[in-house]
C-alpha cells in the first residue's frame, strides 16, 4: 500500500474511533437531565471529529491531486470488501441486514469517489470481518483521542 492510502486510512479509523467513543458515551447521558460534564465531554468530541473530518478532506483533495493512483487504491480496497459481502449467500439471521450495510457503505464510498463524502462508518457489529481486516491491514491510528474519566473500578481498561 502507498503511504498515502495509509495516511487516508489512518484518519478515517481516527473518525471511527471518536465516532464510536461519541456514541458510546451518549448512550450513559441522560437526555432529560444531563451531566454537564459529560454534556461538555461529548460535544468536545463531537468538535474534534469535525476538525477531523476536515483534515481528511484536505488529504483527500491533495492526495487526488498529487497521488490519485494512492486515493483510487484506498477507496478500491474498501469496496471490494463490500461487493464480496453484498455477495454473500449467508442464512444467518442478520445476513440481510449485513448485505444492505454494505449496500450502504458501497454507496458512501461512491460519494466519496464523487466529493460529496469524506467518510465511511464500518459497521463493527454488522461487518465486523471487514472491520478487523482493515484494521489488521493498516497501522493503527495515531492521535488517537485518550480515555478520559475512567470510573475507578474499570482498573484493567
């Protein structure tokens, strides 16, 4: 894989991850009467995934620019995935739903193809082949957002 790839790769599973935080975490907000702090925590986040998001624009558009072999690759790797999995001849209960994420995914990464997008949520539940895969084949993201505020009995984490 060219660094490029790589590099675009990098900032979307930045924004997966602290789009997976962001949800985690709002499902413990009580929506009737909110911690302020968390409140605070979770729009903070929300901030750093828009800043995150623009950042991957930019290396998008530059990456088209000067590597556009580097940004076909990346956005190919991912749909192949996809069109394997739209493929599949599971019976398996959550097979339809898993086929119509992909569907999903596959639309997504065409509107990124066309500018419209920058990001594509893998669906770590529904996909998670896919998910671990891509995660396994590129380096981990660097930055990636600490976590903070651990109670005291989750020591192992």
């Amino acid at each position: 894989m060219l660094p490029e790839t790589l590099q675009l790769e990098r900032f979307r599973q930045q924004i997966q991850n602290l789009e997976q935080t962001i949800t985690d975490q709002t499902e413990y907000i009580d929506h009737g009467l909110p911690n302020p702090k968390q409140s605070r925590k979770v729009m903070k986040m929300r901030e750093q995934s828009k800043q995150l998001r623009a950042e991957l624009r930019s290396a998008i558009d530059t990456v088209r620019r000067q590597r556009p072999e580097a940004f076909s690759e990346w956005v190919n790797f991912h749909k192949s995935i996809l069109e394997r999995i739209l493929t599949e001849q599971s019976t398996d209960r959550n097979a339809d739903t898993r086929r119509n994420l992909a569907g999903l995914a596959l639309s997504n990464w065409d509107k990124v193809v066309s500018g419209e997008r920058e990001y594509v949520f893998i669906s770590p539940f529904f996909m998670k082949d896919y998910d671990t895969v891509v995660r396994d084949l590129f380096p981990q993201p660097i930055n990636t957002p600490p976590e903070t505020n651990k109670s005291w009995w989750q020591f192992w984490k």
